[in-house]
C-alpha cells in the first residue's frame, strides 16, 4: 500500500482544472506543494471529522500525526500536528516576498501561499522545503491567496495580513439553514461557520463564495480580489463567522399540464416529439449507474407522456426499455461482472 506523509495543495485554478478534465479542459492538474510533518510516513488517510461542507482528514504513523480541516471556499487549511514540526515540500523552486517571524508568503508555480506558523515561531526556507518547528506548539495554517501575475508584493502582504488575522481561527464546523417568506417570495439561506481558536480569541473566519452566492448576497461586502474557477469568479468574505443570501423563489410546478392533449399544431409537434425517441427510449452514454440512472429518468417521462396523448406504442415501448434495463440490473448470473446491482 503506497504511503502518504502529507496533503497536497494547488492553486484553486489548478485544482479546477483536476476536477474540470471529465468535461474536455485543456488545463493540466499541478500540484504545487505538498503540506506535512517532518518524517510522517502514514499508511492510509481516515476521515477524523466532517460538517455540512467541510471535512477532516487525518494522518498518523504511530509516532506522529496530523490533520487538516479543508472546505469548500476556505481559502486557509488548518493543519494540527504531532510528533514534529511543519513540513512543506514545494514542486519547483520558491520565489519567497515574504518571510517575517511567524508568517511566510511564497509563490510555487505563480500561484501565491502563507503560511502561519504560531506565535513565536519562525519559517525556515531551504532549496524546496518551507520548515518550522513550530516554536513546540502542534499548529499552523496554510492560505492560497486570491493574487495575479499583476499583483504587487505589497498586495500580496496586505492580503497575507487580512488573512492572518484569522488565521488560527480553526474552523470545527459548518451548518446552513433556510427560511422561506412565501409573502415577499423569497428564500433566505444562512451558512454559519463553528471555529475554535488555536491561540488568541479571534473565532472569524475568511471565506470565498460562489457566485449564485454573491449575487444574492445580504449584509456583507467581499474584498476587492477575487479567485477565479469555471464557475466564474469565486469572491471573498474576511472576518466572518456567518454569511447570507436571498434570493427570489417563485416555486416550480412538479408536473408540466397536459398542454397538447388535444388537436392542432401543439399535439403535432409533441407527437413528433415522441416519436423522435420512439427507438431509443433510455438513450444512455454508457453502461455504468450513472448513466443507467439518467436513461431510466428519461423514459419514464417519456413513457408518462405518451400515456397521457394516448401513444401506447411509445408508452409501453419506454416501459418495456425500463423493465428489460432493471432486470439486467438486478439479476445476476455465473461469471457476470457488470450491471449488477
């Protein structure tokens, strides 16, 4: 079994890149550093802890250990560790703007990283490696800064400082919740983050949000800088420990009316329509469940619709696809490795 000793991290551009290869990108995963303690040598990750987005994976040798708190739009991964101090192993050759006692800021591959060590401690840079020992404390905070190739060193340590702040602020939990004012037709959606400080008593924390959620925003304004991700521009919150959004929700119908159930030009293009799938009902991509799932979906609405203009041959053709589809799923024969379920 192939060991880790520690948590990769990349730029959010690259790692939307990683997620983004399934829909035909053109931009290579990179990783930029991988983030550690000195001589962990850990079998396997396990799951220490997770919250609604957020999640805690950990390490351990049985002499050292680790975790790291990692979420959706948090910019800064909080890392508690034993055994040994920090650790970081950088991809290429550091260019560093930064590096004043606790905090260092550094550049891997253009992507701009802090890290914040505690009070007290320094960094150490040598040829790849960013160390520290932490000054005998077990934590410190990595943060992926929302920079450019235009960015000046004095925006990177302004920012550097703006997250600092909050730095230590280790976020334990996650909830979001909603209410919805049928009156004024809209939906109100907190998300509310739970943190416990590793020093200090700041409990803020800095958070980067979507853009269906800055759109909607209410009672907070993100920092001028911004990230950049396929969903378009992911802004940013600082000093927070709580954000919410409203947006208008005039419901949906679960069930579109039988429209065209008549005579005329509208019944003639549905039956068009119908038998335009007639053959192929399920239309699936591939043989796995996923697709499988979409087929199944698809012509059952198909086989709702020609049962309610009357098309038996397209009804129960579709029916037919779904019956033969989960019999072949749900039956298993001698030497069959595949759909089954």
């Amino acid at each position: 079994m192939p060991t880790v000793s520690a948590s990769p991290l990349r730029h959010p551009r690259s790692w939307w890149s990683r997620r983004q290869v399934c829909r035909s990108t053109t931009t290579p995963y990179q990783q930029d550093f991988t983030a550690g303690v000195a001589g962990l040598d850990a079998p396997l990750v396990k799951v220490d802890g997770w919250s609604d987005w957020t999640v805690t994976p950990s390490w351990e040798d049985g002499t050292r250990s680790m975790t790291a708190t990692i979420g959706h739009g948090l910019p800064m991964t909080s890392f508690k560790v034993s055994g040994g101090g920090a650790q970081l192993t950088l991809a290429a050759t550091p260019r560093v703007w930064q590096n004043d006692g606790a905090t260092v800021g550094f550049a891997v591959n253009g992507h701009d990283y802090v890290g914040y060590a505690p009070t007290g401690a320094r960094w150490t840079v040598s040829g790849l490696g960013i160390t520290s020992d932490l000054a005998g404390k077990n934590y410190y905070t990595v943060a992926v800064l929302p920079t450019t190739a235009a960015s000046s060193d004095n925006e990177r340590r302004t920012l550097a400082a703006q997250f600092g702040r909050y730095a230590h602020a280790t976020v334990t939990g996650t909830t979001v919740s909603y209410r919805y004012d049928q009156a004024r037709s809209t939906v109100v959606t907190s998300y509310g983050f739970t943190t416990e400080p590793a020093e200090g008593t700041e409990t803020r924390t800095v958070t980067a949000l979507y853009q269906h959620q800055w759109k909607a925003l209410t009672g907070s304004t993100p920092i001028a800088a911004q990230y950049v991700s396929p969903r378009g521009p992911t802004k940013v919150l600082v000093g927070v420990g709580s954000f919410s959004t409203s947006m208008t929700f005039h419901g949906v119908l679960p069930e579109v009316p039988a429209v065209a159930d008549a005579t005329g030009a509208d019944r003639e293009l549905l039956d068009g329509y119908l038998q335009q799938v007639a053959s192929d009902p399920m239309a699936m991509q591939k043989a796995d469940t996923y697709w499988a799932g979409n087929g199944l979906g698809r012509a059952a609405r198909i086989a709702e619709i020609a049962d309610q203009v009357g098309d038996v041959g397209v009804r129960n053709g579709a029916m037919g696809a779904i019956r033969c589809t989960l019999t072949d799923w749900f039956t298993a024969t001698l030497g069959k490795t595949k759909q089954v379920f």
